[in-house]
C-alpha cells in the first residue's frame, strides 16, 4: 500500500514553512537550526546540523554540495535522508 496523505498542509508558507532557494530554486521547507537555537551551554549543541525538511519532490538531483540560502544566510547541503514517506531532511552547513 502507497502512502497517499497530501504533504502540502505541512510545508505551507503561513503555517509551518518557509521559503527558500535550493540551488537558485525556491521551495517550502520547514527550517530547523538547533545548534543556533540551542544556544551556549548545553551540551553536544555544537555539533548539531542545521536542517530542513522538505518533500522528496523539492529535493535536487545529486543535491550533495549545492548551495541553499535560508533567511539571508548560505548554506550547503552536506547529507540527505528520505525518510520513506515522501519527506526528506537535508543537513546543512554553513557556507565559507
């Protein structure tokens, strides 16, 4: 059996999500920066990813390396993991 639940709800732009440009394409994506809101003195916060979780659909061929810019700031993708239900996570790192 397929999984047929609509993902839309979850990656709408006046709830949940935001947009941002995967390599120069803009898309809804639901952005995490645990280590930036974790904040100073908890530990292992450090070596938290920041993430985004978007719809398999959104995410690009070969999507290891190529740039993404959430709220003004660059980023380049490091890791993707679908999670089998159409969604996948994207790990960021901060681009030099």
């Amino acid at each position: 059996m397929a999984f047929t639940e609509t993902l839309s709800p979850f990656f709408d732009a006046d709830d949940f999500a935001e947009s941002v440009v995967i390599d120069g394409v803009s898309v809804s994506a639901i952005f995490d920066n645990a280590w930036a809101q974790a904040g100073i003195g908890v530990v292992g916060a450090a070596t938290a990813d920041p993430v985004l979780t978007l719809p398999d659909a959104s995410v690009p061929l070969e999507p290891e390396g190529k740039p993404v810019v959430v709220r003004g700031v660059a980023y380049r993708i490091v890791r993707v993991e679908p999670d089998g239900t159409g969604v996948s996570t994207l790990f960021l790192q901060r681009a030099a």
